[in-house]
C-alpha cells in the first residue's frame, strides 16, 4: 500500500514491533519464572502434599505480580510451552517481533491439535511466512485449513464425531426473552445463515421500521413455527472448494467455504448436492498448483458465471487484511483494462471503499494466490 506519510508508517511498524517484543519478554519471563520455582520445589521441599501445592500456587504469584487471574497466567503458560518447546521458529519470530502474542497464541492453539509429529514440524516450516505478513483472523483460518489438510483423516474422524452431537437448545431467560441455539454441521449452518440474511434484506417493505436483526429473528420464527414456511424460504448459494485428488477419492479431505470460516468433509458435501433447495457450487482445486481459473475472455466486464467464480473463490475483498464479504465486492482488475486482461487471474473482489483508494493510487493490489494452501 503505498501513501504519502512514508515516515509515520514505519514509525507505526517499529511500535507494533516493540509492542509485540515486550510481550515476548513478559512471556519468557513467566516461563523463566515458573520454571526456576518448580525447580526450587523440587529441589527443598520433601512433603508431597506441601510440592502439590506450592506448584498450584506458581501462577498465582505470577498473576498477582502482573495483575492477571490465575487461569489467564495458566493459559499463557500453556501455549507458551508448546511453542517454545514445538515451534522453535515461531518462538524466534515472536522474540524479534514479528509476530505478536495474538498469533503465537493461535499457533499454539493448532499445535495442540496436531497429533504428528510430521505435521508439527511442517507446521514449523511454514507458518512465520505467513503469520508475519497477514491478519489474525486470516492466520486463524489459515491455520483451520492447515489441519484439515496435513491431517485429514484425523480431522474427518473428530468432524465425524462432533456431528453425532448436534443439537438443539432452549434457554428461557429474562424481561419475558430467552436465547434459541443449535450445533449444527458447518455447510448446514451456512446454508441457514445464507437464506435468512437474504430473505431479510430482499423486498423490504418502504413502512417495516423492524432494524435487519430484527427481520432475521422474526424470519427464523416463522419457518420454525408455520407448516408452510419451506414456501418462505430464498435460495441459498454456497460455494466449497475440493481437491481434485479429494473429489476422485484418491486421498481424504475436505470441501472448503470460500471465505475460509469453515470446512467440512467432502463426503459430507457429496450427501446433500443435489437435494433441497439449497444451490452448491464445486470449484475443484488443483491439490499443488491450486490452479482454476485459466480462461480469458474478451472486453472489459467479465460475464457472470466468471463473476460468481471470483467471488466464490476468494471469499472476501482482497485488500490486505479486509474481511468485507466478496458478494458486496466490486470485481477489479489487478492491471486496469485494457492493458489487464479480463481473466480470472487479472481479476478479483475490492470492496468499494479500497477500490477507491485504488483507483486514487493509494492501494497497490496485486491478487493473493487464493486459497493459501498450507499443506504444500
């Protein structure tokens, strides 16, 4: 991204750095500390019962020198030990600040879901490159993808574990309201959240003064309460990316959203293309080259089939960092036409306010290869 206040970006770069080196520097010493009590516990106390509880007491003392509760201390230690101890290259990165605690904590997070050690030390390899240059919420779904990926068999038997647990919850609670919940399969879920949000925003009525959140929960009530509400429903569109090696059956894996939130297993995807109302779209991925889009077409607005593709396909506006839904995105190319080609891979979504600084020459964008593929 390039502006006219040079300076103070980088005065802004050096102050998240030092931010993210004091972090470090709290956290090792935690660690430092922790480690030379247990030590010293081990080492002069002999009753069992006073060891068990001098431990205990560690992240107290911690706490109360930092002012954090014990499970926030005990949290923090946590995570700190297995990526020092697993993520040597993270734990460095963190050290130099270049990548902060928020990231350091979701890589510990993943680690402690991986079972192989293979898969740790891919992990390793991989994840400063990318956590030092993208957002949280980015890393985080990278990170989700990593996992499906590098261990999908494994992944697919806890999906397929936690799907025998969806369910359906009732809370009555206060001022005559209460909360209705459910924990349902992932492409389910979207499937909900897609029509409910459409049907809320689609023919308004000039005199409904009901806020949109409100629209949604009076939308839910009616299809969940009328016999006839199936009548009410608007279509949804979900699209889900799959290997092609995971779509013939040739390796385990699993269909992606394409804004990255969720995955589920491919033969989950399978089950339920076809039936209901609700419209899929397949983009099979190349499981090296992740390559999809190859065909150019003529003139300078791309048709529509290339429209949803593109969207489908990234997800989400492709400024660094922004999250603003691809289906509220302008389709932009990356070289203007009618140097840029109008094709998928001189194309992608901006949201307005970016494609206008873009278009102003203060947004530089070049299209991220999409979707990141952490397995590679």
């Amino acid at each position: 991204m390039a502006t006219s206040t040079t300076d103070p970006i980088d005065v802004l770069t050096d102050v998240a750095r030092d931010r993210a080196r004091g972090e470090f520097r709290e956290l090792a010493a935690m660690l430092e500390f922790r480690d030379l009590e247990l030590e010293r516990i081990e080492a002069e106390v002999e009753s069992a019962i006073k060891r068990f509880n001098e431990r205990g007491a560690i992240a107290l003392e911690i706490g109360e020198a930092i002012g954090f509760s014990e499970g926030q201390v005990q949290h923090r230690l946590s995570f700190a030990d297995t990526v020092r101890d697993q993520s040597p290259t993270t734990w460095a990165a963190f050290g130099e600040g270049r990548v902060d605690l928020a990231r350091v904590r979701e890589i510990g997070h993943t680690i402690s879901q991986l079972k192989r050690a293979e898969s740790v030390h891919r992990l390793n390899r991989r994840v400063v490159e990318y956590a030092q240059t993208h957002t949280v919420a980015e890393l985080r779904a990278w990170l989700k993808r990593f996992v499906r990926r590098v261990e999908a068999d494994l992944a697919i038997e806890r999906a397929d574990d936690e799907r025998a647990k969806r369910h359906v919850s009732f809370q009555h609670g206060d001022d005559s309201m209460g909360f209705l919940g459910a924990y349902l399969p992932a492409h389910e879920l979207a499937a909900v959240e897609d029509r409910i949000r459409k049907a809320a925003r689609r023919d308004v009525d000039p005199d409904d003064d009901r806020t949109v959140a409100q629209r949604e929960a009076d939308l839910l009530v009616a299809w969940c309460t009328e016999s006839d509400a199936a009548e009410a429903v608007v279509d949804a569109n979900i699209a889900v990316t799959v290997d092609a090696d995971v779509l013939a059956g040739a390796n385990p894996g699993f269909a992606e959203s394409a804004d990255g939130r969720w995955g589920v297993p491919a033969t989950w995807i399978a089950d339920v293309v076809g039936s209901g109302s609700t419209f899929w779209h397949r983009i099979v991925v190349d499981p090296v080259g992740d390559d999809i889009l190859a065909h150019e077409y003529i003139g300078r607005f791309a048709p529509d089939v290339l429209n949803i593709a593109l969207r489908f396909l990234y997800g989400t506006c492709q400024s660094p960092g922004c999250m603003v839904p691809a289906e509220r995105c302008d389709i932009d190319h990356r070289v203007p036409f009618p140097h840029g080609p109008t094709r998928g891979d001189n194309l992608g979504p901006l949201c307005r306010r970016h494609h206008t600084y873009k278009g102003h020459g203060i947004l530089h964008w070049t299209t991220r290869p999409q979707p990141a593929t952490p397995a590679a």
